[in-house]
C-alpha cells in the first residue's frame, strides 16, 4: 500500500468528511487488523453479506460504521464490509477516503474486492465474471483522470495473483459459471451501455450496437457496470491488490431492461456471493 | 421537459421499467398527480432531511418519513406536489437517478415539473462555508461547458447552457431574505480529489500545489464559484431534455483556504438544513400563488 507523501506522516487525529468519520486512537484500532475489504453497490447488499460472514439474521447484532455518510460498512473479524454507491465517481472517492483510514491504522496488506452485479454480453444470465482488465467505454484498457483540466490514462489490469486463487478456491460443481475475463466500466446505465431505453434519444443505431457488441467479444469483455476502471487504475497506482466478481444480470446481446423477479435476481447477486466466499474460506 | 425531446423509443413500450426506482409504468402512478417539483440531492441522510424540513414548513401532517417504492439505491420521498430524491455521488449514478425520474415524469403525464438540485461543494471566488450559489453556467475540468459522454464507444460532447429562468425565480425571492445568495459557475468534476485540485487525496500527487493554486485563479476569472461533482451530467441533461431546472450549491469548504471539509456532522445538518428550508419557503410560496 502507498499513500501519497503529502500526507503520510499526517497525524492520523482529523475528521473524513466523505466517511463521516473522526480518527482516533479507538477508531484506528478498530480497523487495525483488516486484510480484505468486500466491495458492494448498495448498503442493501453489504448488510446482507455481512450478517452471512459473521453467521447471523439479526442485523442489529452488527455495528454499522460510516453512518450519516453516503457509504455504509461492517467489520467482521478481519473483513470490511462497505458499500460503493453507483459509477466510478462515487467508487473513486471512497478509495481515496477508506485507504487512508485503513493506512493509517495498520492494514497495510489489506485486498480488495468488488463484489456485484453487471450486464452480460453474449454470456448466459447467472454466470459470475471474475475481471482480469477493466476497459474503459472506448475500448482503452485504462481510466481516464483529469487533474486541472489535462487528461491522463491509467492502467486497469486486476491483480492476476488475487484471480487465479479466486479461481483455484471455486469446486467443480458450482451449478453455474465462473469466468476469467474482461469487464466495461460505463459512466452511464443508459447511453453509456448502449441500451435503447433511456430519457435521452441515442445517436447510435441498431447496426451500431451491433457493431459495438462484436467489438467488446472480440476484446474478450464479458460484462458491463460501472466501477472496474475505478478501482483498478486507483489500487493499481495505490500497490493494492484488487479485483471484481460480478455476476451477469441479464444478456446484452438480448435485451435492455431487467425484469426477472426479484426472486431470481437475488439468487443471481448470491452467485457473487458465493465466489466470493469460497475465495475466503482458502485465503 | 418538452416531451417532444423525450426518446421516442420509450412512447412505444409496451410497460417501461424504471429498474432502480423500482417503478414500472404499468403500475398505478396516481399518487404522482399532482407533481410540480422534484428535489434532487446526494445523499438519503440529506433527502430525509428536506422532505421533513418540506413537510414541517407546509404542515403536512401525513409524512411519516419512510421512503417510497425501492430503497436499494435512492431514496425518495413524496410530500405533498413535491417529489425528493437522493441521487447518490457523482454523474454515473444522478444519471441513472435523472434518466428514471425524467420517464416517470413522462408516464405521469407532468411535463411542468420543475427540477431543483441542492448539493454541498466546495467554494472558491469569495464563496464562503455556508452560502449558496446558484449554478448559472456548469463547466467541465478543461472549463469548457461541455459534458463529455462515450457511447457505442464514440465519444460526445453535450452542451451544459441552460434556460436560467428557474435560476432568477429562485434568485428573486432568496433576495427577499436578504440572504448572501451567490450566482456562478460550477465545474462539475469525476472525483472529489484529483479532478477538484485537492492534494491530500491518498493517491501519489501528479500537480504541484502552484499547479493547484493556478487551477482555481483561472476557475475565478471565469466565475466559478463551486466545484462539485455533478454539476456538468445535471446541466447538459436537464439542457437535452428543456427540462425547468436549477442546481443550488451550499458551501460546506472554502476551497481557497483548505482542501479539507471543516464541518462535522452537526454543522453540515445546520448549514444543509438552512438551504433546505429556503428552497422549501420557495416552493411553498409557487404552490400557494397556483392555488
């Protein structure tokens, strides 16, 4: 982990405005001993996993942390539990505010993983996609940042490491797929990801779309969202390992908008889950 | 919003799923009938806290403070003809939020219904910690008043000049308070650190702290007031669509002297609460004038 010289020798005695968090002694102890952070959109989800980690369905029996921020976590044993909100920009900056907290504290060899949803393309709904490169929307693999108005790219690879024991940690009868492939950050559900159903008229076509989607395959992408560029440019200039498992919501290729129920969906986000969990119990 | 603007695309579904609100259009969407203004802003502690400050001022007795339809990602509010949503940090996700809320508007049949937007930011060309100012003009890091979009992997630029009626209304009236109500620019950035000039990001630093202090002289002499980090995706949508909209920036940092945001939770609730409770005299006296 490598944080910025500026502040590294910071007194770690000030208030994170975007965790809603003071640090102090108490506060850094709590997160001193974290080696992975689970990465989730909604608080909805975090909590959800949280209660499986720590073996319980009572929400209250879990201390809620960064409360009155836009984020929301738990900590279980050695595993933080946070959620990122929606798009790169909410992910970025919460890397930046919860890297510090956990420099600061100690956890210097702590990973990081997203755990969510995606769209699929041209894969089967259901299959969970574990990401090597993130792309950015045009099809650079890397993020773009613009500092005072000049534009620099970054790299986006996922740590291989961290991926092949996601991988290795998976049985062989997993009633569904898990894939190595490369992920699409958009920074738009709509226009953004091709789709034809937003507010806003696309200037693409059908063909276009067409023409996009064999452009991606033939990059080897397997699913869209929204955060993968994010977090790998940031844990990759940061020295953190990282990735993303994702699972395919439904298939691009096919269609626009998710409606399945909410029963099926939830069993999809569980897949996520379950890889996720799998990874933990060997790492 | 002038429905003629509205992808023609969605006038032909069949049933239009709003995915995140957690609406579709074949529901029952009566109780959106008497809609004339929707509220945007970040975050669900905030949103709470404009549809009480809302409810208390217009004494609406039935709002009991539980959000409305799917909770998962935003939280909204109904109060009375006053809609109140969180969008969530950053363009990505107010996209999301702007795109659904604009169909629904569509469904209900309400193309009169005006957008507000109150978000903190940070402040620079005399803004001070707890002012506000309305965003007459949303510009992107390279100062131009442009929103960059990449779609079907080709890239975009959407205009971000908007009809600023709204934005003179509102003015009109806070002045009547005779409350330091600013009026200027906006950048709108993708991340609160190195997009906004801040040098306490975690990330190793790529500019010069006179890099920074460049940054933001050039961003006065164009009269910005604020930064935050929806500014540019709120204008050029609200633009695409002619939707009847205004972005108020409160200013929680006065970005000329720190980088650091000063307040805890209990001021930021003042100052916050402040702006909710003018923006909610406002509307109360629009309603009242319609009737």
């Amino acid at each position: 982990m490598k944080i910025n010289s500026y502040i590294k020798d910071q007194k770690p005695d000030f208030y994170i405005y975007n965790l809603n968090l003071m640090l102090t002694p108490d506060v850094l102890n709590k997160f001193s001993n974290i080696k992975h952070v689970f990465l989730q959109g909604s608080p909805d989800r975090v909590t959800k996993f949280a209660c499986k980690l720590a073996n319980t369905n009572n929400t209250n029996q879990l201390e809620k942390l960064f409360v009155g921020s836009n984020y929301l976590g738990y900590k279980v044993n050695d595993v933080l539990l946070i959620s990122h909100g929606m798009g790169n920009t909410s992910m970025i900056t919460l890397l930046h505010s919860l890297s510090k907290v956990l420099y600061y504290a100690g956890s210097h060899d702590v990973k990081y993983i997203r755990v969510g949803t995606s769209g699929g393309i041209g894969i089967e709904p259901g299959s969970v996609i574990v990401t090597d490169t993130a792309f950015m929307p045009n099809l650079v693999p890397g993020f773009k940042i613009s500092a005072l108005g000049r534009d620099v790219i970054y790299p986006t690879g996922m740590s291989y490491e961290l991926n092949q024991k996601i991988l290795k940690a998976q049985p062989y009868d997993l009633p569904f797929k898990v894939l190595l492939g490369n992920s699409i950050a958009a920074d738009d559900f709509y226009l953004g990801q091709a789709r034809f159903d937003g507010a806003i008229t696309p200037e693409y076509t059908q063909f276009d779309r067409e023409e996009y989607f064999k452009k991606l395959q033939a990059n080897d992408i397997y699913n869209f969202e929204m955060e993968s560029t994010a977090l790998a440019s940031f844990c990759n200039r940061a020295d953190i390992e990282a990735t993303m498992i994702a699972v395919t919501l439904l298939d691009r290729l096919k269609e626009d908008q998710i409606c399945v129920t909410k029963e099926i969906l939830d069993s999809y986000a569980e897949r996520a889950i379950t890889v996720a969990t799998n990874y933990l119990k060997v790492a | 919003m002038n429905f003629e603007k509205l992808n023609p695309y969605i006038k032909q579904l069949k049933v239009d799923y709003l995915y995140h609100l957690g609406i579709d259009s074949s529901m029952d969407l009566s109780l959106f009938n008497d809609l004339e203004y929707i509220i945007f802003t970040r975050s669900d502690r905030d949103i709470l806290l404009f549809a009480s400050i809302f409810a208390k001022e217009n004494n609406i007795r039935e709002f009991k403070g539980y959000p409305i339809f799917k909770t998962e990602r935003f939280h909204m509010y109904k109060i009375g003809s006053v809609l109140a949503i969180s969008h969530g940090i950053g363009s990505p996700s107010l996209l999301i939020c702007l795109n659904e809320i604009a169909k629904l508007v569509y469904h209900i049949n309400r193309p009169n219904v005006k957008f507000i937007k109150i978000s903190p930011a940070g402040g620079i060309g005399g803004a001070k910690v707890g002012d506000l100012s309305l965003v007459d003009l949303a510009l992107n890091g390279k100062l131009e008043p442009l929103f960059h979009s990449i779609e079907c992997g080709r890239d975009y630029a959407y205009s971000t000049i908007m009809d600023n009626s709204l934005l003179h209304d509102i003015a009109d009236f806070l002045n009547k308070f005779d409350h330091n109500v600013l009026i200027g620019s906006a950048i709108g950035s993708a991340d609160f650190y190195e997009e906004q000039a801040r040098i306490d990001g975690f990330l190793p630093l790529t500019t010069t702290v006179e890099d920074r202090d460049l940054f933001l002289q050039k961003a006065i002499s164009f009269n910005v007031k604020t930064l935050n980090m929806e500014a540019t995706a709120f204008a050029s949508f609200c633009n695409e669509l002619m939707i009847s909209a205004c972005a108020v920036d409160v200013i929680v940092v006065d970005r000329t002297h720190t980088d650091v945001v000063p307040l805890t939770e209990d001021k930021q609730h003042i100052i916050m609460s402040n702006a909710f409770n003018l923006i909610s005299k406002y509307i109360a006296s629009k309603l009242s004038a319609y009737k």
